[in-house]
C-alpha cells in the first residue's frame, strides 16, 4: 500500500466478518486509502457498540457500492463497463 499515513492492520474478526458476507473481494476493490480510513475508524471506537455500527456501516457501503463513509464514491470503471447501482 502506498499511504503517507500508516497503514492500519487488518483485524481478524474484520476480516471474517468480510468473508462471512462474501465482501472481501469488493474491500480488496476499493483503494488503499478507503480501506486504510474504514480500518482506522472502526479501530478509533471507545465503545463497543460504536464498533459494531461502524463495521456494519463499512459492510453496508460495500455490499452497496456506491458509498464510502456516507458519501458518494464512483468506482473506477473499465471503458464499456456500465454504472454501478446507487446503494439508496
């Protein structure tokens, strides 16, 4: 990865919830900083319970895949390809 940030490692229990719902290719999908950013915020979570909503957040954004961090985000298309559906 080629951050100017550090890079924040990939939890266990994230990466099986990424497996568990078939999204682990559509994370490995999304640029270096989004995976970086989506790691450090659910990590920087004080409570357990804002943890879980961020990771579900993450999970939501990229089974959709038109949002990151509830913002729209427009993924890289190969010439051709057609749009990606809006997540709302």
């Amino acid at each position: 990865m080629s951050l100017t940030r550090p890079e924040n490692p990939m939890p266990e229990d994230i990466a099986a919830r990424l497996d568990a719902a078939g999204l682990a290719a559509a994370y490995a999908a999304r640029p270096p900083y989004q995976r970086n950013d989506y790691l450090g915020w659910i990590a920087r979570a004080k409570r357990p319970e804002t943890r879980e909503k961020r990771l579900a957040q993450m999970l939501e954004e990229l089974a959709g895949g038109r949002l990151y961090m509830n913002m729209r985000w427009r993924p890289k298309a190969a010439p051709g390809t057609p749009p990606a559906p809006e997540n709302r």
